[in-house]
C-alpha cells in the first residue's frame, strides 16, 4: 500500500486498509470518494459504482445488514487527518472540510456551533465524512486545445467549464492551468504565469501551503482565500497572464472577474449548471455573459464517465463543436 495509487490509504483504519487490498488495482485507480457515516455502512466510490463493506472484509455491492461504521472510525479517521489536534483546524472545520496530506480533502458533518452573531464558530460531534481522493490527471485538455487559443494575438482565450457537481470541470480546470503554466498548450506560446486562487483547496490541493497536485512550473496558488478577494490581490501582487479559480457565482465573483478581464488577465473558471440556457437565467452569470467575458464554455457531464463533452460555445452562443467525447479522467 505504499503505491502513490494509496496516497490516501494512511488515513484509513487498519480494517479498511485492509479491504482496500482485496480490490482491483483498476478500481482502486478510479477511486472517488469514502462516505463515512456512524452506524451506516461504510460506502466507496467509483466512477458511479458504490461499494459497501461486509464483516468479511470485502467490498460488495449489497449493503450489509449488520457492519457499520464506528464513532471510533470517526475519531481515528480525524485525529490521523489533524494530527491529535482539532483546535489547529478550527477554521477550516469552519469551512465544513479539511485537506490533507496528498491533498485530499474530508468533508465533514456533525453539530454546528454558532456564536452571538448567528455565524458558524465551530463544529463538533462530527458523524459524517466524505474523503474525497484527489489526483491529477495530465493531459485530460488535450483534444480542446485548439478552441482555447487566438492565434492572431498568441495568448489564451478566457475560458467558463460548466458542468452539475462530479462530471470532472475541477480536473480539466486544473489541467489547463497546468498546461499554459507549461507551455504545452500551443507551440507559439512559451510558458505563461498562472495565479491559481484556490479558496476550498481542491485545484492544487495544497497542505501546508504547499500545491499537492501539478498545477504547473510557472503558477502561484492562494489557498483558502475567498475568490473575490483572492482575484484582486493576484492581479495586484503576481502580474498574472492567465488566472483560475473554481466555482464563481455571486457578484463579489462578477465583479472581480470583469476586473481581471479589463487587466488584460485571461481567465479560467468554472461553474455549476446543465448547460447554456440555465447560466442565462441567473443574473451574475447573465452580466458575465453580456459583457463577453468568457470566449469560451465547456459543458461536461458524466453521461459517458467524467469529462464527457457534450459541446463548446463561444461568446456569441454559437456551438463550435457538438460532441459527446468522453476525454479519460
């Protein structure tokens, strides 16, 4: 178990650990996420493939009537992940996640403590988990290349990755950070710098300040800082040619956003949506639209496995490309 593949397997208990080996090495390869819940079966998954444990030690696709998670797990699970120290991550327990070692990030679940104000202070009793795995996957931009580039002004086209939670625009988020950060995106252009801001520390998966996955030779990375925020002191500090973050949606996000294009920065990002007509019909992302911010906008699903493209737009709405490509993640 001491395979980059496992890069997760030491914040498991003894007995998963132990599961995890009965496994194929191919399913292993693909693994997504552990849900774990107190007196629930613990439950793995794959490519939409859920897996359960039995008193056997074996994952299987029934669930189990009698094996459940423990309040132990719980605890052993977290103080791996905070090192004995619950204290020392009290803001991101804040947040409703850690990121670990490796980079993988644990969503957490339990009582909310607020303070005077209303807000979240702290959390305690945590019941639940969801270890997300994460890991890079190069090259998974490589058949879109040529609609992200203008060749007349050599310099890359801003660009929106739409998909509902799970379908990969996380993934090929990062990896085109990775690639114009590279210079591997188009041969007229050299390595450009990148500033990633990573306000939930998925995209580079940094711990201890430190990125955990490749986001590229040539880029910066914010981690946990608020995307609005986070925009504005990168364009001001970092001189970026390109930045990136994940998940826009509110108008502090609208603003900075337009700020950056007006810099003359190209950006990169993401969002939650189906498609085209539903972006439409949010306003933040209708202004956005109008004032042609984005060149570009992907749309993924997961109808043939994560990083499906189901098509490419432009800032007019016209469709470049209507595919269903799966593109392996």
């Amino acid at each position: 178990m001491s395979d980059a593949h496992y890069s997760y397997d030491y914040l498991l208990p003894p007995a998963w650990k132990q599961a995890i080996q009965t496994l194929p090495l191919a399913f292993c390869l693909e693994l997504e996420e552990f849900r774990v819940r107190v007196d629930l079966p613990l439950q793995i998954v794959a490519r939409g493939i859920s897996l359960y444990l039995h008193p056997s030690g074996q994952f299987k696709s029934e669930i189990p009537v009698s094996y459940k998670v423990s309040e132990q797990d719980i605890r052993y699970v977290l103080q791996i992940a905070t090192q004995s120290s619950l204290y020392a991550v009290e803001e991101e327990l804040r947040r409703g996640f850690l990121t670990v070692k490796g980079g993988h990030r644990i969503g957490v679940a339990g009582r909310v403590v607020l303070d005077q104000r209303g807000a979240v202070e702290n959390m305690k009793d945590i019941r639940f988990l969801n270890i997300r795995i994460a890991r890079s996957v190069p090259n998974v931009a490589l058949s879109i290349k040529p609609f992200l580039f203008d060749p007349v002004r050599l310099r890359p086209l801003s660009t929106l990755i739409i998909s509902p939670p799970g379908c990969g625009k996380t993934t090929m988020l990062r990896d085109l950070a990775r690639q114009w950060s590279n210079g591997t995106m188009h041969p007229k252009i050299k390595h450009l710098n990148v500033s990633l801001v990573d306000e939930r520390s998925e995209l580079a998966g940094s711990y201890l300040g430190v990125p955990q996955l490749d986001v590229g030779t040539h880029t910066d990375v914010l981690d946990g800082c608020p995307k609005a925020e986070g925009l504005m002191m990168m364009i001001r500090s970092m001189a970026p040619d390109v930045i990136v973050t994940d998940e826009i949606g509110r108008a502090q996000d609208r603003d900075a956003l337009l700020e950056a294009v007006h810099s003359g920065v190209t950006v990169l990002a993401t969002v939650h949506g189906s498609g085209m007509s539903d972006l439409a019909k949010r306003p933040v992302m209708q202004d956005l639209m109008q004032q042609r911010v984005f060149q570009r906008y992907l749309l993924l699903s997961r109808r043939r496995g994560p990083c499906t493209l189901e098509g490419i737009w432009d800032e007019h709405g016209r469709n470049l490309r209507k595919v269903s490509e799966e593109i392996p993640c």
